[in-house]
C-alpha cells in the first residue's frame, strides 16, 4: 500500500476528529499541500487550486521541488497564475493518496491502512477540509478559488458551505453535479477495479494488486478524458511496427491509439491507490449542487442553489469536445452564479483535447485565466 | 459452449473451403438466414440487410416464427421496408453464433469448436459470404442493399468487391472504416473479456465462463452506443429505491442509470459467445474502405475507394448524437458514393438515442428509409 508524496510537501493537522458529512470521522487526519509566491500582509491575495481526481499538490515547480507540476505551464512567475502576484496554495485531495489522509493511510487506532472502513468520502468533506487549511494559514477570503475537473465540484461546495469564502472564483472544465453519462463511465471503472480477483474487497498488497482493474478504469478514463476528433488527427488508423507488436497475442496490441492506452495505463496502475480511487470516483456521483437549493426553489434546481453564492466575479469554462463534463455544464454553473450577482462569465473553448483540454491546451486557457486574474 | 439460433432460420451452405481474406478457411460452414415476402419472377424486388455485431437473422416476425423480430417496425406489411412489395433477406453474419458459423461452431476436423482456431475473420469475408448466398438463391442484383452499423461496413466490402451487385443501398449509421475512438472502445471491451481468468485464452464453458468480462464489455458497449442527452433526460441523477439496492455492497448499484446497464449486461452475456464477439469486434477494427482505393489516389483515400461504386442511388442516415460512428463518416460514405455517379443523400437526423437511434427511433428512421425505397 504505497503513497505517493511529493517530496516538498508541507502538512496541514486537519481538525481532530474530523467528521464526514455522511458519517464516520477520522482521528489525526492530514492535508499535503504546496505554495508558491508570498502572502500579502493585507492577506489578500491567495489563491487556492483544487485538482482533478489523480493530481497531487506539486502544481508546478518551486525551489524546494525543481521538478515540473502538472499545471507547470499556467502557474509560476509571469506564467497565468502569477506567483510574482499571488499567493497560491494547491492542495492534495482529502481521500487521495498523495499526502493527504486517504484510504491508502494509516489508521492510528489500528496501524493498518484504512481500506474500505475510510469513512464514505463526500466531495463536500474535501471543500470542508481545504476550508481549514485556507483559514488555518491565515485567510479570512480568497482573491480567488479555482477547481478544474473534480475540483469545480469541490469550489461549488466550498462556496456553497463557507459563504464570504472568497471574491473571485474560476470553474475550469468541471460541473454541478454528475450526470448520468458520466456516473456510467465511473461505475464502470468502479467496477472494472472491484471486478479484479486481486482486489480483494480492498485488501489487496503490493503482490497481490488489482492492476488488470486499475489498468481497464484508466484506460477507460483516457478514453473519456480526450475527443474523438483529436485522436482521429492524432493517431488515424496509424499502426504499431511490427517489433513493437506482441508475437503470439492474436487479439493483441496492433493500432497506435491502442498503444497509447495502454502507455497511459502502465504509468498510472502503480501510481495511485485503487481504494482511493474508487472513493474519490463514488464522491463525483454523490455530488449535488442542488442539495443545496432553497426549499421554495424545488428539487433539483441547480441554478437556484448557485445562485446563493456571493461573488464579485466568476468565470466558468469549459470545451466544446468534453464529453465527460460537457459544456452545458460550464454554462450552467455561470449562470446559476450570475443568479447570485457575480459578474459571471461562461468561457466556451474549441480545444480539440476533451476534458483533458486544461492540461494542455495552454494556448487557449492561459490568456483566459490571465486575463481573468490580471482584472482582479 | 452455446449457439443461439432463431427456430426458424434457414440455412445456406458456404462454398467449402471457405478461404478467408486474411488466410485460413472453413469446411461445411453455413450462413442462416431469413426471408420475408416473394422474389419476383424478374429477381428485381430483393433486399439485403447486414446487421449489427450481434443481432440474429430474424429481422421481424413472420409466419414461421411470429415473435418480433430486433427491427420489427420497420420490415413486414406495409411497414417501411414492405414485404408486400419486396423479397427482403436477412443474414445472421458470418462468424457470429446466431445460426451462421463462427468460433462457437463445432469444427468438423476436431469434433470440437473452432474457439481461437477460427480464422481470422475480416468484415470482408461476411460480406462474401452473404454474396454467395444472395447468388445461390437466383438473384444477380439487389434493388438495394441496406447495412446497419458494423453491416454498414458490410455493405460497403459487398459493393466494393461485387461490382454491380445492387441498384441501390442504404447505409445506416455505419462507417467506411473504423476510428481510432472507436478502435479504442472495441480494444477496451476485448480486453475485459480477455482479461477475465474464465476467458482461458478462449477455452471457457458454461461453468466457467467470462461473465465479468462480458458485462463490463457490454456496458461499455451500452454507454457508447447511447448518448448522454438521452441519458440526462431518461434518467438524471434518478436513485434506486432502497429495496433494490444491495444491502452490503459500499460500491454497489445506486444510480438508475448503473441499473439499466445492469440490466442490458445481464441479458447479453449469456446470450452472446464471448470468442465471437472477440472476432467480430476485431473486425470492425481491421475495416478500411480506402484499402480499395485506386493506387493513384494516394494511401487512405476512402472517397477515392468509395467512387468506385456504381449505383443508381444510395443513402447514409446518421444521427447527431452517435458517438461510435459520428455523423462525419456517414457523411463521408454519401459523399464518396456521390463520386461514382450515384444519386447520393446523406441524411443527418436529430435523434438524442446515439448510435442505437435505429433500433429505436422509427418516428425518424421510417418515414427516411419508406421514402428511399418508396422512389426506387
């Protein structure tokens, strides 16, 4: 049962016990997270980033970790999230396995790893927990609070649940709340992992790793994650040479894209916790904005409940070829905060790359995001 | 080791040997087929229909076998495809376990089914096979041919390599090669069934058999053939009742949507023979109508290669919401058809149903193919 902790992660002593909005409480329970630039005396500059499902806190490099981040091109000096400018926090998911306390950790009241008796992970328990970071460091109010992916879920809750928690907020590629389409897909991986004999009802080690599981979900994941019409320019019907094809596997790898897959499975199979996985997977499905609509808005209603939250500004993007988290979600989100006062932008992008698009489109979400926070 | 064969098939020996295009060849294999309305003494009325990766050969009901057939409303009496007026053939596709020859079949050499032994089966060879059978009953040339989705692949081999073979053809939400999301999807679902340690490099029974692997196929099949606009409208974030969810399962069914895929992968891997599916899958992927491309006009030329099809009217229907097989490549087919001389439609539709939206959204798909056959 490995974690994987970036090495210049700083710890953040959650509030002990600390209970989940489901029920259950942890005892000792840990945020890892990482900053880069300097808080204001006026502490009026922070910005907070909330990640996608897998991502740790190494958002980019800084002195204490040289080595490149994930949003390395969008945030540092005079990159889009100016470090020179800002203060800014990126904080490893609650329930992840890198750094922060997770299915994967320790459980102090019995030296063995959680497992499945982790309490039921909300994404709500996650906003909660950065929640307390941020005010634990000195925060009263965010300049700004930016989720992208799974974390455009944990920004609603965050602003949902803390109100006054921040002046600006950005929602890249995420939603509301999980739709159908996209509660298949991640049941599915659910599945695929728990369907692995090696899984063991979580119990699984080292030697006994549910890797055939975890591969099908990322390939899956991968699938959804990038568009059809990138993969079509990318790859075509391009197929592999004959030394890289296996001998004797006549249902084996054969075409490029299927090689791709199966690249991006191996990288990720040993990197991230499988119980993890599928807690933080299950937590998408839970979540609701609209749990937090007001009884006279009626059941449902997603805007209404957004359009609680008080924002000086707020921009919502998202691209054309999502179809994990399509763009009508995007929209959606805008318009419920623009319900709430917030001068609220929805951002439409022709990114070809998918949802993955904010990972590597920096030509179109960097002048966005900058000119977003440079108006500040 | 289980065929499923409608009771009223017919049944129609294959030239034996067999060769496959891709090598190899079969002894005694078969096609079963069914047929609706009367040849006329001219052999002008006949239409063809190739089917689905797992549809059987019975179409609709008739006489000897009154049950409704997977396209029920449009092919009978005074339906769209009228077997009043049309002698209408339907074809269990070769390598399928439905009544044709496939993997599941006993091998006449061994006593035993072919399983992995089976040649290496390309859409081609289907499309041969229904070719000698169309000849074997007297008729020359089809007034039209229609293939749906992996049939429309069909169709296209039928055309391409049997020149004049039909006056007409319409092509339903099929392709004139496969994608590499596509191809992704497909290498996903095989992978699942191979990876399930029942599957024994294909040497399963019915007491052990790739269940798990069948039904994460399935679903994923489920999820790609239906769209996500369906899905939020049919299902939005609808929870089972409590008395329907498994008691002590943390990851188990919560979502109506989780339960009808549920539902359609129960149903389906009993019913469908895993190596079979292995084999028509691959199929698809192997299928590129530009390998019939006239040398002249360059590597991967589908329009070239279509071009070359002489027909006097053609129609590819597609809908705007099929993420399979998206409405560009049935596009691509009028367009390429549109370059032989043919007098070529290309119809998009508006239908939220996917790429199933055939099999289900006659409102749409009868009045367009009603129309078509109706000015032949």
């Amino acid at each position: 049962m490995t974690e994987f902790i970036p090495p210049a992660s700083r710890f953040f002593p959650l509030p002990s016990p600390l209970s989940f909005k489901r029920g259950g409480a942890l005892i000792g329970a840990r945020l890892a997270y990482e900053t880069w630039g300097r808080l204001s005396p006026a502490r009026d500059n922070a910005i907070l980033i909330l990640t996608g499902l897998s991502p740790d806190a190494h958002a980019a490099s800084h002195p204490d970790d040289p080595r490149p981040g994930w949003w390395e091109a969008m945030l540092g000096p005079g990159k889009p999230i100016d470090s020179e400018r800002w203060f800014v926090i990126c904080i490893n998911s609650l329930g992840s396995c890198k750094g922060s306390t997770g299915p994967a950790s320790i459980d102090p009241a019995t030296g063995e790893p959680y497992r499945l008796d982790f309490p039921d992970l909300s994404i709500e328990d996650g906003a909660d927990a950065a929640h307390a970071l941020v005010g634990a460091l000195g925060i009263e109010r965010l300049a700004c609070l930016i989720g992208c992916s799974m974390g455009g879920m944990t920004a609603l809750a965050y602003l949902l649940r803390h109100p006054g928690a921040a002046h600006s907020h950005i929602n890249v590629s995420g939603s509301a709340r999980a739709l159908p389409f996209s509660i298949a897909i991640r049941s599915l991986q659910r599945e695929a992992i728990r369907l692995d004999p090696n899984w063991r009802e979580g119990r699984y080690d080292d030697t006994c790793y549910p890797e055939n599981g975890m591969r099908m979900a990322r390939k899956l994941g991968v699938i959804t994650y990038r568009s059809a019409l990138e993969w079509h320019g990318r790859f075509g019907r391009v197929r592999l040479d004959s030394d890289r094809r296996p001998d004797d596997d006549p249902f084996g790898l054969e075409f490029e894209v299927e090689s791709y897959l199966e690249g991006h499975a191996r990288r990720f199979v040993r990197q991230f916790d499988p119980n993890c996985y599928l807690y933080l997977s299950r937590s998408m499905d839970w979540f609701d904005a609209a749990d937090y609509a007001p009884p006279e808005a009626g059941r449902g209603n997603v805007e209404a409940a957004l359009g609680q939250i008080r924002l000086r500004r707020a921009l919502a993007i998202g691209v054309e070829t999502d179809i994990l988290f399509p763009l009508q979600q995007q929209e959606e989100i805008a318009d419920g905060l623009m319900r709430g006062g917030s001068d609220s932008q929805f951002l439409p992008l022709p990114s070809p790359q998918g949802h993955d698009a904010f990972l590597v489109d920096f030509s179109r979400f960097g002048p966005a995001i900058a000119a977003f926070l440079a108006s500040l």
